[in-house]
C-alpha cells in the first residue's frame, strides 16, 4: 500500500484511457460513491492537444482521486504530444 504516488497517465486517439491504466481507472470508478482514499499523488498526463479530448483521462482520473479525497501533492501537468 502506498500513501504517496506520482501517476504518468496517457492517453491517445481522441483521450481514450491508454490499456496500461484501464484497471486503475476501472478500480477508481467502483471507489466513486463508496469511499474515500487517503492518498498524496502528482499527476502527470501525456495526450495529443490535437484532438478535441486533450488529456482527458488524466483529467477524469485527477477529478475522480479528487472527489474521492485524495490531496494533489502539485498543480496537474499535462505534456502535449504534438509540441516540440
């Protein structure tokens, strides 16, 4: 168990969840509702700004650990794939 964790979280295409996180995305939507989690974390987001959903599960993910009152250790960065 950890209380502290940094999260690179990819997208791709059009902000669909990268197969490498679809569990942890998974297992954060059944906590929705249910719990809480006590968690410090950075959230690192990799997308395209090329389609319309930038990022977003990154986003999704940070606004779900969020809600589920996990604290941002840091402001959200979100690193874009079609800038050099």
């Amino acid at each position: 168990r950890f209380d502290q964790v940094v999260l690179f979280i990819s997208s791709y295409g059009d902000g669909d969840c990268a197969e490498g996180a679809q569990h942890f995305k998974k297992h954060l939507e059944r906590l929705e509702g249910s719990g809480s989690v006590t968690l410090r974390f950075a959230m690192f987001g990799l997308g395209d700004s090329g389609y319309p959903k930038f990022n977003h599960t990154a986003k999704s993910m940070f606004k779900t650990l969020s809600n589920l009152g996990a604290v941002s250790l840091l402001e959200p960065a979100y690193r874009d794939a079609s800038s050099s």
